[in-house]
C-alpha cells in the first residue's frame, strides 16, 4: 500500500473518532439540556390542565353559590309549574350565558322536582335516566346528602348516565340565606368536545377525556407516556362520589425532542461533511507536498547515470524541510 494512501486511512480513522467524540460529546451536553426543557414544558401544561379544571369547577360552584340564597328560586322551587321565573331567568340564552348545561331542583328527599336542559341530542328517555341515574347517585351516598342538609356546597366531577360532568350544588334558601331549606339546586356542565376543545387550544395540546381509571394510579396524580412524537399524560380525577372513573389525557407534541433529533441529524452531516472536505484538502497538500517529491527522489534515484563524474539528472533544489535536506545529502554523497 502507498504511503499516501496510508496516512490518507490514518487521517480518515483519526476524523472519525474526533466526529464520534464530538457527537458524544454533544449528545451528553445537548439531550440533558433539551430533556429539563421538555419536562418543565411538561409539567407547566400539566399544572395548566388542573388550572383550567379547577377554575370551570369553582366557576360552577360559584354560579350555585349566588342562585341557591335567592327568593325567586326559594319560590318557584316550592311551586315549580309556575313558569315566569324559567322564562325570566332560565332561558336557552341565559343558560349558554351561564355555560350551564341542565338545572335540577331537587326536593327535601332528594327527587327531581324540576328539570332544564340544553342538551338536545338526548331524547325523552335518556333525559329521565340522566335524572334518575342522579337520584340514585345521590340517595346511596349519605356524605352527600349530609353536606347538602348542612348548607355546604358540593361541587367537583361526575359521569352520570355515562356523561362526564361538571355539577355543583347547594341548598335552597332565602336571599338572606334563612330557611328553612326547600330542597337543592344542582347545576350540571357537560364535558364535551367543546369544552375539550376550548381547554386543548388554551393549553396548546390535546386533551381528551377517557371514563375508565388506569390501574395502580393515584387519583389527582400524572402519569407519563412518551414515544418519538407525544407525551400522553394522564390526570385521574375522583369524582364526587369517591369514584376515580374520569381521566384526563394530555398529548403534548414532542416539539424539543424533534427539534434535538433534527440539530443531531445536521450536525452529524454537517460533521461528515467537513471530515471528507478535510480530507480532501489533506490528500492534496499530502500529494503537493510529500508524496509528489518523494516519486521525483524515487525516479531520480532510478536513472542516476554516471558521465564522468557528473550525475544525471540533477534534482531541483529548493525547500528547507526534512525531505529537502535529505535529497541534499543524497546528491552531496553521489557527487
């Protein structure tokens, strides 16, 4: 092999472990850097998720905390076929206002008593087992029922007839808050796709709503899944009634990690390409410099003649490096 081609091998070899090292190297500075960043975009759109959650729960909650105290609702709940008080202050409008899906007013035993929707792909049946899936809901839990009878509010998630909802409710009392209670009023948000909807375009994600807990998970505690495009995150949320059906899954767009992948991807062509254009480079000067001169002094000391005491050919002098000198000393021994 050619000594050319040798160092041209060296060179190559000592290139590509300098490519390696630095892609290491850049592997082990870089991907912890983009990893903290992820997370921490993570963890905000993961507090941000429980943000939006707790804000529309406690909007609701705050909704039924300002109509239960009121005398027209004190009224109308004891005569509820009287309909002014539905037409003044329950309309289709006033509910959309409201972002109130259904309003129920529930009697001292905890039975329907009156009954507002504007959910109107349900038919008449679905609407009376919604209702009566409600009543049996809150008859077999007595915590519930307790709290109601002590004026506290109740508020939080809940599925009810296999519909994710938002509910909050209290007891009826008069403007002053007197009583005695004539029954509760419950108000009802459904979760749905425009809810999802509005809440993945402010968190810039996607959020969707499963109704089947994950196993060994912790209610109001993420859980993470990644692969090479998403990061599903999942929230249990307990409802009301002690059950962990609802779970919240974020998917976050890996947009760091893809961004890392493509900067590896660059800088490794990018590293190739230098390498060869190095080599390149390498190769030539090796053949102007060293290997072009060492087959002149080859061919040279292939055709020495002798004539008399002169050599031909004579080499061209020039250069002060080693293999200047040593062709010098060749022809100072031939001469």
């Amino acid at each position: 092999m050619r000594i050319g081609t040798k160092i041209a091998f060296s060179q190559l070899a000592m290139g590509a472990l300098i490519v390696a090292a630095m892609y290491m190297a850049a592997y082990w500075v870089w991907a912890p850097e983009y990893e903290r960043w992820e997370e921490r975009q993570t963890a905000d759109k993961e507090k941000w998720t429980q943000h939006l959650w707790a804000a529309e729960e406690k909007r609701l909650a705050l909704t039924v905390a300002d109509w239960a105290p009121w005398d027209e609702l004190y009224d109308f709940a004891q005569n509820p076929a009287e309909r002014k008080f539905e037409r003044d202050n329950l309309s289709d409008d006033s509910m959309t206002n409201l972002r109130v899906d259904w309003v129920l007013l529930l009697d001292p035993a905890y039975k329907v008593r009156y009954s507002r929707s504007l959910v109107g792909a349900w038919d008449e049946k679905e609407r009376l087992r919604f209702e009566e899936e409600w009543e049996a809901l809150v008859g077999d839990s007595p915590e519930i029922q307790e709290q109601l009878r002590q004026g506290v509010s109740v508020n939080g998630g809940a599925i009810v007839n296999g519909q994710p909802v938002l509910v909050a409710a209290q007891q009826i009392l008069h403007s002053d808050k007197r009583g005695p209670g004539v029954g509760f009023l419950v108000m009802f948000q459904l979760v749905d796709a425009d809810l999802l909807k509005e809440f993945s375009q402010r968190l810039q994600a996607t959020l969707t709503l499963e109704q089947n807990g994950r196993d060994g998970q912790l209610a109001n505690a993420w859980s993470e899944e990644k692969d090479a495009q998403l990061i599903r995150a999942y929230w249990p949320v307990e409802d009301i009634f002690g059950r962990s059906g609802i779970v919240l899954r974020l998917d976050i767009e890996r947009h760091l990690y893809q961004e890392m992948q493509h900067q590896y991807r660059y800088f490794f062509l990018l590293s190739i390409a230098v390498l060869a254009m190095s080599l390149l480079i390498s190769v030539y000067g090796l053949d102007l410099l060293l290997t072009r001169r060492l087959r002149r002094l080859g061919d040279f000391l292939a055709n020495i003649r002798n004539v008399g005491n002169e050599i031909q050919p004579k080499l061209p002098r020039g250069g002060n490096d080693e293999l200047a000198r040593i062709t010098r000393k060749i022809e100072e021994m031939l001469e």
